[in-house]
C-alpha cells in the first residue's frame, strides 16, 4: 500500500470500536486511529495502523473518519470540542483539500445527532455526515457481521459505503437526517422492549399458573415467533440469572425516548408505555443494572435475590 | 392390514381434521371417520377410511379417537351430548373391551376441556383423555408437521403418541390436566397479541416520523428478534391489507382470556390489558372480522378504507 | 295502625338489612321480617315488626317485599331454593290476592339480578321485580339518606317508592332491567376505583419528589375536585394505615366485572384497565383484605408493614 | 397614602395579571405595573397605580414584586432578558436598598422556575424568590379567592404574604425550591387528567351499556366522590360541547412532565400513562385546541362533530 493511499480514520476504541477499526485494517484500509487513553491504540498500532494523539490530527489527515463513542457526551466532546476536536481538524484542512465524510457509529438521541452532523459539516465546505449507529455486539464487530443503521445525505452514505462494507453485513440509509437514524434505533430499541417485556409476563403467568416453563419456551421456539431474542432471554428469567448484558435502565431509557417522541408526533403507545411501566419498576425494585431480562422481577411480589453465578 | 387390527377414530372432518385425518390413513392406521355432513367424510372414503355414521359408532368400535372441532360448543356437542355421542359410545363398549384413549385437538377454554375430560373419564373404568390442540395452519396438517400442546395424564399421552406423530412434528405434555394444555395455548396468544400490538405501535410511529417503514421491517428481520409473525403481519400493515387469517375478534378473545386467567392468579398483566384495548380498539373501529394484523388501525385517528385485493 | 294495613317484608337483617328494617318500622309501615339466624330479627320484634320463620311466609303475606342479603349466592338462595323460598311464597298465594313486588337491595352481578328477577315473575302472573342496590354505609341506612340505584319496570318502582323513601333520601330508575341496576352500581365503582387508585399514584409521586403530602392534600381539598372520598383515603395512605372499610379484592372485583363489561361492549377502557392492574399488584403484595387506599402499596418497591392501630 | 410608602410591583397585566393587580391597588397597596403593551396598563393607571415602562423600572423601586406572565418563555424574558429586565433593575439598586422579594406567580416548568429563582436571587446579595403559581380562573383572581401553591425560602414566603393574602384565600408552603411549587401544580394536574379521563371513560362505557347518563352523573354528584369539576366536565361530555376552557393539549403537556417526573424518579405511574395515552389520541383525532372533557372523543370510533353553541 502506498504512502499515498487514501487515509480512513477511526476514533475511539473501546470494546466496540477496537474490533471495527482492526477490520477496516484488516480489510486493507490504510488507518489511523485515536483514543483518549493512547493504550488501547497500541493493539491498532501493532496491526499497521498509525496512531493520532488527537481527533484533530485524524480529520486533518483522513477524507473518511469514522467515530464510534460511549456516549452522547463523549460523541459530542470528540467532535466538537476545542481545538483537539474533530471540528477543528476539519476546519484546518487546506482549502484544496478533498471534503470529508465523518461518519458517526456510536449510539445517541436524535438531539445529538443533529448537533453534532450540524457542527461538522459547518466546519468546512461540502462536508459530509453520516449518523450510522449499529444493531450488533463486540462478535459482530469482530467478525464484519455489523448493522449500520444510517441517516443522513446520500452523498455521504456513498462516500462512507466502503468503510461501512468492511466492517458490517448490512446497511441501510433509512432517513436524510441524523436524527432519522436515532429514531430508527429506537423503532428496534420498542421492539425489544415490548417483547421482552412481554416474554416476563407471559412467563410469570405460565408459573402461576403451574405450566411448565421450559416447555413453553420451546413451543414457542417451533412456532411462527421464534427468535433468539426471546430464547435468550427466556432462558435467563428461568433461572432468574440477571448477569448485565443491556442493562434494565438503558432498555427503559430507550422506552422514555420513544415515548417522548410518541408524545411529539400525537401518537397513542400504550402498549410501550405499559411496558416501560415494568422497566421502571425492575428499577424500584433494585435492577437497574441488572440485564433488561430482569424486568421479569417486576412481576412478583416481593424482590428476589439473583443466584450465585460462575463466570463475572 | 388385517380386519382385526386395531383401529383409530377421527371425529371433524373440517379444514384441519380433514387433513389430519388423511394422515393417519397415509400413514398406514386403519381409520374410522366421522362429520356432520357426511359430503366432507367422501374424500377419507376413498383414501380408504370407514365413515361412521354418528360419534358413537366411532368410539364403541375405536380404541384411539382423536376429535378436531370447530369451537367449544361442537367439542362438547359431540363429546357428550345424548345417545349418539363419543360418551355413549364408550358406555356402551363391552366391559372387556380395551379403555378408549379420546384425544380432543380441537381448540377450547380451559373449562370446556375440564368438562369435556370429566365427562370423557367418567363414561367407562380406565378410560384416558388427554387434551392435545394444535399449533400451525391446515398446510402443517397436510405435511405432518403440527405441533401438539398436550395437557392430561402421562397414561393417555403415550397412548395417543402414535396417532400424534403421523399428523404432527412435535409434541408436549404441558400438564397434568386438559386445562393446562388450554392454558398453555393462551400463553403463547398472549405472546401474538403483544408482538403484533407492538409491531403495529412501531409501524404507527415509523410512519409518523417520516421513517422508510419497509427498511425498519428488514432491518428488524435481520435483528435478534427477526421472527416469521413480524415479516408476515409487517407486510399485512405496509399494504393496508387485511383479508382475514387469524380474525381481531379471535385474537382479542384470548388476550381477554388471558387475562381473566392473570386475574385469578393474581398476577398483574399490563402489558397484555394495554395490548388488549387496542384490538377492542380495532373491533370498535369495524375490524373485527379482518386479520388481527389490522390492530395497526387502531393507532390512525380516522378509520382507514381497505384496498381491493384480488383472491376472496 | 289496623291488622288490615297492608305488610311490608323484609328478608335479610345483616348490618344494612336491620338498620334499612328499623326504618320502615319507625316510619309507621307494618312490617314483618325474616332472617336465617333467628336472633337478629329480636330487635325488630321489640320495635314492634312481625317476625316470619321462612322468607315464603314473608312473601305470601305481605304485597311489597324488600330483601338486603349479603352476596348473589345469598340473594339467589332467599329468593329461588326450595319450598321456603321467597318465590314459593309468591306462588302459593291466592290467585285473588294483589300481585306482590319484590325488591331486592343486594349489591349483585347483572347475571344474578336477571336470574333473580326471572324467578320472581315467573312465580305468578303480574308479580312486579325492581332491582335496587343501594350506595351508602350502615349509618345512611340508619338515618334514612342510603341512595337507591334502581332497575326494572316503571310499574315495580313506582309500587316500591313508599319504601325507597322511608329508608333513602334519592332514588333514581336508571334503566328498564336488573342488570342495568348492576351496571349503573358498576359505573360508580369504576370512578371509585379509578380515583382512588389516581390519588394513590399522585400520593407516591409526591412522597417521592420531596412534597409535603399534607399540604398537597389539602390544596386537593380546596380545588374543583375536592371530595369526602379522596380527602378520606388521602389521610389513610398519608398514615400507612389500611384497616378495612372496603376491601381491596372487592375493589378489584369490581374493575374487573367493568373491564369485562366494557369487553363485551367492545369500548376500549384503558384507565381502568391500568388500575385494575395496581390493585391486582396489591392483591399480590398481600392487601388483599385491607381497605382498597392500600393500592397506595402497589406504588413501592416493598412490602409495607402496616402500623399498629388501636381499634381492630 | 405618603409617598414614603413601600411600592409592590406587578409584571404582566393579562387576563389574570390584571384582576390581581386590581386586587393589590384595591387592598389599599402603593402599585406599580408594568405591561409590555401599555394600552393594558391604563386601567390600573385609572385606578391609581404608578405605570412603569420596563420590567427594570419596577424592580429597581418596589421591594416585593410580582409577576404574572403568559408562559415559561415570556416568564424568563421579563425577568432575566436584557437591560430592561426585573435582573437588571434588581443589580441597578443601591447596595444600601432593601433586599427584593421577588414572586412569580406563572405556570411554568420545574427548570424554568429554578432557572428564573437562580438568576434573580444572584442579581443581588439577599434578594429573595419565591414561585407562587395559582389554582383558580379570572373570577378567582376578581374576587381574591386564588390559590397560591409556593416554592421558596420561608423568608421570601413571608415578605410576600401581604400580597398573597391580598389576592388569594388560601396559600401553602410546599417545598424549599421554586421546582417544588411546579412539581406539586403537576401533582393536581395529574389528578385532574386522570379523574376527568377515568369521567369519559365511565361516560363512553354508560352509553354503550344503555344506562341513562344524566342519572349516572346525577347519582355520582349524590356521591362520596361528588365534586364540581366531575359536574362541570359530565355535563360537557353529555352534550358534546367542548368550548376550550383548559385545552387537551395544555392538560397533556402537564401529564406528559408529569410521567417524566415519575420517570427520574424511578416511580411507576401507569394510570396517568394510560390516561395520557387517551389525551394524545384525543389530539390525533382534531381535538387538541377543545377543552380537555373531549377527552371523551377518544372513546369513540369515529370522530364526532362538534354542536353548534352560542357561547356564554
């Protein structure tokens, strides 16, 4: 690979965003990559990325970035603030230079996203952004089988589809807005809510009701509803095993946002609303932090001690 | 096939039980059928079954008779209703005969399977019942893949096993009573009713907020929680396209079930009573007899016209 | 007063049924009562009241017959079973005599009230029946200021005024059949319900936000929706102290005879429908016999121990 | 009256600002006002109070002001905005003046009421703040008969009761912030909601059963729950007649911060959940501008039209 290739950039890497940028090397981009804590590079620098020690560095170098942050917080500091940022990195660039992509994959409200595509693409003329979060864990990440669920201009869909290949199955650009992809996000984040909720009261009603649980769990594995969701997680609330995978407080933050927009668009979403009901109270009851699945102690009387499990 | 070997009752030659029925010659089982109108026993004639000319005649001659119903009324019409019905059959089979197994697929409230069993058990020494109602369509019945929710005593289900594995792919025994299986049925409409509720919030909100609804359907058919209900029922509410399969008004009767059965154990179900208003929503708005996915118009303000589709 | 005057009955001298006796009597009516145990009519014969042995003496004597009994088993059992029922005693007076009108005070379900009715008209011709449940404790019944919900033919009720005004203060004809007494008594428990069970939740948000709940109530108390009913259950949920008036399981019953009502009329009833839910939640937590402001408990995480009160 | 004597300020002369202020100058009270459009300033002028030009005028004179402001935007305008506002008048003092007492007596949010209380109290060293919003209408504010629900230090409490006293009958001490005093308005707010929507939905379920809906609302004004809001709201909703007093989309907003109260504070709150759902759907269907007793629309498939009405 030449000296002169084009650089695609990649910021933060945490669980998620180390295995996205050693695909992208691995696929043989030519990378460079920033973190806050310059440690978690150093696996990137070993498999031939090069290592910016700010996001400036990285937008001033690279036509495509991509950024994939904790959360609203971190994807707004990194990209917008002061003159580390990836604003200002972008603001640097020569006028002759070509225009940049930044395409952000970490997951934010809509809010967000909107300031954070408005800041970027006002740092510099013909500037492209791309909100694409994803749908998928850190095995996803590693292995390019990713989600990108994206909004934003085509120009920059376009732009970003190379990066978006090597690191992901699918894509789709499902609005022309930042925001368009939040609120897609929140559209799967309902979905899962309301049949994980669901799975708990139609669980807590089979034990009631001396049914076999095991049982039903796999009537409802042969039948037109199965899905690995409600396997996973029906296995879990069986052994009221509530190790964090996504947390009860995340799931329910999500709950509130789709009903905030619910709300905006006079849209009725009772059953979103019953059942953000029961995330809060898997709150009350202690399980904030516990995996969502522990929305099924909502559905008993009393506050059940989790078993002891093996592995942390 | 001697005239001597054993034979196996059907009772109900509608869609399913025709089927069913036809399975159980295919298979090699020496048959006795019998229907109300006899037209429907014709086609099982001239596979090779016998057609009786009453219930009776098919239980005091049978020793595994399986019925398929249309509802709670015909099931107990035929089961115990006067001197031509499966009980007096049974009653009237010589005291060394074999006890009957009377395996009853058809679709009922746990009461009317309670009562049914009572009456079954009751109409000779050792007689065995065992309530078995189906999950998949009348394409499951013709391939032999059924699956079977079974609730009675552990005697009567291995009796039954041979007859339930030529008409179905699967089988449980659920409970130790005719209830559990009607119970354990309802569990699993609980889970359509709140999965197809919630498809239908999400869709009202995708379409709302301006989303692209068909890439939210793929991208939730590429999620964890991809699932055949979802892809099918989503199409259904895309095309405003509700030509009946598994009516509202059917639907909405076994969420009230449901919960009726959550009141009596004291366990609450917000999730399935705020489901639940929706499909009453649904039948107030004039769709009660339209598939269950047509619940997606009780999220509009005005009741939306059908489209013309082709096939009656 | 002559022995000629017309003999008003009285079947049932529970804690409403003797005070609702007394009233007729110290009215100037000549009474005769029944009671299954004996020794709770002694009151009644000391103020002067005939005292019959069998609710069928009552019935074949006097022309208009009230009864006050505890539940529709009750009410069915005085009214229908047996040779001492009040519907023999219809039957076995002279064809000559003035047809009878019999009205029952029972807080009973639509269905009883139907049944109830059905018997006592058809025990002989021109037989008036008039449902009149009552809203209103032992003391309305003592000082004559019960309300009467009545339902039946305009015929019965104006035969049973004499009465209603003796022992209430307002009465009102709400429909033309029993049950619609029912359903009207069922109206009142819903907003009962739904009110309570609003306080309750207002209650723990302001517990939980840091209000003086005292003050909040009474500012409640000096609004447009000041009531006895909240200003009452307020101070009960302020004290933690559910010593039972009405119970929490009849409070649910009540919602839940409603909620299948509102089912059978096909309009959706979500509010109740979530209330219904916070006393089931009570009912599970262990209030099922306290006295429904208890739902105040199905609003924390805990089970509450209630506080030691001097009068049990 | 000397010229000596201790002015009270009035910001914001609206419908209910007016008859305040009126109050204050007819309780013998040295005023003065100030209005963005002076033209409605002229009738207190005719009355005797001083008329100031700007916000700023009057905070740097009087000791104890008060305002009155239309909402949280044009709140946070008068008192913080610019050069011209009651900040600036209160920096502007000399340091040897009497500290301010200023009260707000607008409907706004739990934020904007801290955010207004922390910029006036820093505008100088011991100013005070107090949030007073009101309960009751224009008459209220006419006859003095205001509620007053305040948030605040017990000292700016009580600088301001002798013009509380002067407007209003009753007034409470309900939390230490200006937060405090939103937050427990909310908290009637979510009663009102919820009482006025469990109100359409008893009404919707009593036409449907056939019961005589002026008799129902007669019998619940006869009752332990009867108060002037159910009657007022009944009457309405038996006529259809939905001439904006308090629009859906005022008591929706209200609900809606109140499910987002419950929200952060971990508390479930599915009975106003529910209700809320049936105000947004109230909206969907054309009612957001009509009072919020068309609330009972939302119970009903198809949206009614409105009744000619003469208004009063």
């Amino acid at each position: 690979m030449s000296a002169a290739a084009p650089r695609v950039g990649f910021l933060g890497l945490g669980i998620m965003g180390a295995q996205m940028a050693s695909r992208l090397v691995g696929t043989g981009q030519n990378v460079m990559v920033y973190n806050r804590s310059v440690a978690k590079a150093e696996p990137l620098r070993q498999l031939g990325a090069a290592v910016a020690s700010t996001p400036a560095e990285v937008t001033s170098t690279c036509d495509l970035v991509f950024a994939m942050l904790a959360d609203p917080k971190a994807a707004k500091a990194v990209a917008m603030d002061g003159p580390d940022s990836a604003v200002a990195g972008i603001a640097a660039r020569p006028a002759s230079a070509k225009p940049v992509t930044y395409v952000d994959c970490s997951t934010v409200d809509a809010a967000t996203g909107e300031q954070v595509g408005n800041a970027i693409t006002a740092a510099a003329p013909r500037t492209g952004f791309l909100a694409a979060p994803v749908s998928g864990g850190w095995r996803d990440a590693r292995d390019g089988t990713l989600l990108f669920l994206c909004g934003g201009h085509q120009t920059a869909y376009e732009a970003a589809v190379p990066g978006l290949d090597a690191m992901g199955s699918r894509r789709w650009l499902l609005g022309s807005t930042p925001g368009d992809a939040a609120r897609a996000k929140l559209m799967l984040q309902v979905m899962m809510g309301n049949i994980v909720g669901s799975l708990a009261e139609m669980m807590a009603l089979s034990k009631a009701a001396g049914l076999d649980e095991a049982a039903i769990l796999e009537v409802l594995g042969e039948s037109a509803m199965a899905n690995p969701l409600c396997k996973a997680k029906g296995e879990l609330m069986r052994k009221n095993d509530y190790k964090p995978n996504f947390q009860v407080y995340l799931q329910q933050k999500d709950l509130r946002l789709a009903l905030q927009l619910a709300d905006d668009l006079g849209v009725p979403a009772p059953i979103s609303a019953a059942s953000n009901g029961q995330y809060i109270r898997a709150r009350q009851m202690g399980f904030a932090d516990k995996d969502f699945a522990a929305v099924r102690a909502a559905y008993e009387a009393e506050v059940m001690s989790e078993p002891e499990t093996e592995d942390a």
